[in-house]
C-alpha cells in the first residue's frame, strides 16, 4: 500500500502544495480542486493541533490530494497521532543532526524498528504493519546552517524520504533577513547545494516557497515537491483580484513574488 504522496512522487517530476495554518472545512478541498498534488499543515506555526488535523484528514480520505503535516519536533505522541488519521507524511522542523532525524523515523514505524503505536483511526488503513508504517514519508527540515552542515549524516538515515527546506530559517541563520530568503546569493546558493546533495542521494528534494513566483525559482533550483501559497494568501489574493477587477485598480504584484506562511 502506497500513499498518494508516494505515487505522485513517482508519477511527477515535481508536484505543488497548498497550505493550511488554521481550522478550515474547505480550503484542502479546494486546493485540490484548482489541481494541487498535496497539502500541507502547521501544527508548528499554525492554529491547529493534532486532533484538529486529524478530524481534517479524515474528512480528506475521498478528496484526491496527497496530505503532509509539519511538527515542532519529533515527540512521537502527535506524530502517531495525524499518522493514525492517514497523514501521508510529516515534516519534522528544526532537524540539525541525524539522531534527531532517526527520532523522527522510529516515531513513525513500529517496534522493532520504531516506538510508533498500533492504533490507525481510518478502517481504509489497515492492520498490516509493514504496509502502514511504508506508506509514511518522513522529511526532516533542514532550516539552519547547523542543519545544512549534517546534511549528508541526516539523509544516511534510514527512513528518510527527502528532507523540506525552511528558507526563512534558513536566511535568519546565515546573518540574513527573512525578506532576503529567496533573493539573496549565498542563501540561495546554499539551498541550491541542499537540493542538489538531497537529489545525488536519490531523495526528494522539498522546499516552502510560500507563493508562485517564489515556487518558480525554486523549481529552477531542482526542487520537486514545492509548497506554494497558504490557504490564507491565496484568499486574500483572490479577493483583492477580485476587488481589482471591481474597481478598475492597478494590479499589486508585490505579495506575488515573496513567500511566506500566512
């Protein structure tokens, strides 16, 4: 049993996510609508919880859009918890070695070679455990230059899917702005050299762009699996289009070309 994750990964050179910060009924629905592969939610920077995306997730198990949660960090209780419900992978931030990116992986396989516990919330998952614990990708941030220094430890480890590239954190790390995160040469070359070791591994290269023309860019890096806008932006870019349109006002590019979260 594959998830939809995997078998867009193994379908596409590159697949697109949206992203989800707060509860919401149909913001998932939609971005698979407007043909989105995959979307993402914040249970690090966001307004929800694991119960909450839990309830989301199973709601979703009929909708055709791959689904990834990010955490704060490896605690195996929320991860087991939005695996259960049939997240298709996790998003680990903050990873800056390989013990801490091979917590991440025991917290989503069983013992023995993990400490997840058997308790799947969807009768669609199963009861085989090699099966439901394959399906699970698992993706370390790597977000800091302590991060980007163990990279090649942290893709050694077993389990490992690909790793998810915090631009923002990345920029504030090197001395730089958030505002520099996707403009700036050395940030950029260094995500570039992320991509690029992650890839020569044969793992996904993942990254937050936070809007299109960031998602662009990143593309052109060699990322494959890209998280463009937040289910907030693109309301809001929506409606001011629609209020442009309205009124007969200059178009704003602006929010167009810098990512974010919200």
């Amino acid at each position: 049993m594959t998830s939809r994750l995997q078998d867009l990964l193994a379908a596409k050179d590159r697949i697109w996510g949206g992203w989800v910060t707060g509860p919401t009924i149909l913001g998932p629905e939609e971005f698979a609508a407007a043909g989105y592969d995959y979307v993402g939610f914040d249970l690090q920077h966001g307004y929800l919880d694991d119960a909450a995306v839990a309830l989301i997730l199973r709601r979703l198990e009929h909708v055709p859009i791959a689904t990834a949660v990010r955490l704060p960090s490896a605690d195996p209780a929320p991860i087991g918890r939005v695996l259960d419900a049939g997240a298709d992978a996790v998003i680990i931030a903050m990873v800056e070695s390989a013990e801490q990116a091979a917590a991440a992986v025991a917290a989503a396989r069983f013992a023995p070679e993990g400490i997840r516990s058997f308790g799947p919330l969807r009768a669609s998952l199963g009861h085989d455990i090699g099966a439901l614990q394959d399906r699970v990708g698992v993706f370390p941030m790597v977000e800091t230059v302590a991060g980007a220094a163990a990279l090649p430890e942290i893709l050694a480890v077993p389990g490992i899917a690909g790793v998810y590239v915090g631009p923002a954190d990345l920029a504030v790390s090197m001395g730089r702005t958030v505002a520099d995160s996707w403009r700036d040469p050395a940030v950029l070359e260094q995500m570039s050299g992320i991509c690029a070791v992650t890839t020569a591994a044969g793992l996904v290269a993942a990254a937050h762009a936070g809007a299109g023309l960031v998602g662009h860019t990143a593309a052109g890096l060699g990322f494959r699996m890209l998280t463009l806008a937040s289910e907030s932006q693109a309301l809001r870019r929506g409606a001011a289009e629609n209020l442009r349109e309205a009124t007969g006002a200059a178009p704003d590019t602006g929010s167009r070309q810098t990512g974010g979260y919200r």
